[in-house]
C-alpha cells in the first residue's frame, strides 16, 4: 500500500498525517509546542519526533511528504528561521 505524509507546523504545535492512496486517514500524531525563544530548535525536534512516530509500516511505504507552516519558514540548508506570508 502507498502512503503519504502530511506535516503541519502551527503557532501551537505541530502534526503528521498520513494517508493512503484513496485519502484514508492512517496515522495521526499531534506535538505541542512548549513555550520557548529557541524555535528552530522546538520545530526541529517537533519534526523528528513526529516522524519518530510514524509506525514501521507506513515509513516503508510512504511516496510522498508534504509540510505546511504558517507565518515562518525554516530553511534547513542555511539555517536560517525567516518570517513569510502564506499565500493562501
């Protein structure tokens, strides 16, 4: 079975979803955020552990990933945490 992978970073947290090829939801996991100055550093290990999550399963069937943030983006090759406005 094909599965894919949905991440949404948001003011409050962060979560996962994954889904099969006909949209069913499979998996679901939630992160909450705790209160810090460090974002990188909170959105880093919201990411790992979400994908942490994931069951055996599904990371060896999975196509696709996609991820969502609103208002800030995080630039992993540069490292650099950005403010941007989500066009939608």
């Amino acid at each position: 079975m094909t599965y894919y992978l949905g991440i949404d970073f948001g003011t409050s947290g962060a979560r996962g979803v994954a889904i099969d090829g006909e949209e069913k939801i499979c998996w679901e996991f939630q992160y909450p955020f705790a209160v810090s100055g460090d974002w990188v550093a909170v959105w880093r290990k919201a990411l790992f552990s979400i994908l942490e999550q994931i069951p055996f399963r599904i990371k060896g069937e999975m196509r696709a990933i996609a991820k969502k943030c609103r208002g800030r983006c995080y630039c992993a090759k540069s490292k650099i945490l950005c403010g941007w406005t989500n066009p939608d």
